[in-house]
C-alpha cells in the first residue's frame, strides 16, 4: 500500500512538474527537468493525510476517500506504472525544446522558423502529456465500482472550477 502511494506520488509530481519548470527562475538541468520542481506535490495531488486510509495519500483528488480493496489499488499501480515511462520521455522532450527556444530567444543569432519549431515541439509533447494524463484518468476510473464511482463523482462536483489553481 505504501508503495503504491510512493509510485502514485512519484507520478504525479512529474507530470505536473513540467509547467512549473519552465516557469521557474533556476539554473536548468542539462538531462530533463529536476525532480522535483517544488516543494511538496504538485497543486491538486493529495500529498499528507487524507480521507480514506493510509492508501489515499498521493492519489488523484477524485480517488480521495474511496476506499480501495487490494486488487484495485494493484490495478491503480499497474496503469501508473506502465504510464511512467511515456510520461517521462514527453516531459524530457518538452522541456529541452523549452530551454533551446529559452536560448535561441536570448540569443543574437534568433531565427523564427526554429524557434517556432521548437515551440510546436514543446506544445506537441506537453500535448501528448495532458492526453497520457487524461487515458490515465479513464484507466482508474475503469477501476472503480459504480458505487465509488458515484462517490468520485460527488467528489468533483464538490470542488467546481478549474482543476489546477492559476
């Protein structure tokens, strides 16, 4: 159980990390984004005590207070899992193309044609990223049964407005 929240948690941070990478004022990495980005997870992850047991920690806010047998949180960790490596490499890719077009827009030999390739790249992997996330959503929520899937509906309809704060 306390694996799984680890590898949730570990997930979800780096999917969410790639906005606030390029928006921060550090020195970049030369091989991807830094692990963490930030203190704590990433806005909107469950990080801390939660309702729902020890297994509700690091989960995705709809999952918060369901209380999820053994084979689902297995289930829950497979689909995560098998996700991490795709999502790594569309994070990897986002966020080199970010730092070259950073660095061709500072630099005096700028050219627009590259940089708005590097741009289209950047948008395409953090793209591809949203629709892993999205696949990843669905995936979990093929999980639950209709009772929890009523209560992680309740749970969403709890917090309207956008998922992410601005």
């Amino acid at each position: 159980m306390k694996y799984l929240s680890i590898a949730v948690s570990l997930l979800l941070l780096s999917a969410a990390s790639m906005p606030l990478v390029a928006m921060a004022q550090q020195a970049p990495a030369h091989d991807g984004p830094p692990p963490r980005a930030q203190e704590g997870g990433p806005p909107g992850w469950g990080h801390g005590p939660a309702p729902g047991g020890p297994g509700a920690q690091g989960l995705p806010p709809f999952l918060r207070g369901i209380a999820l047998s053994e084979a689902q949180q297995d289930k829950v960790f497979a689909a995560t899992y098998a996700q991490a490596p795709l999502l790594r490499e569309q994070q990897k890719i986002a966020y080199k193309a970010d730092e070259q077009l950073h660095a061709l827009a500072a630099s005096s030999a700028y050219d627009d044609a590259k940089a708005s390739a590097l741009a289209n790249t950047a948008a395409q992997a953090m793209a591809q990223i949203r629709w892993l996330q999205a696949r990843l959503e669905q995936q979990l929520l093929a999980v639950l049964t209709p009772e929890q899937r009523k209560q992680a509906e309740q749970e969403r309809d709890s917090h309207p407005g956008p998922r992410r704060p601005q």
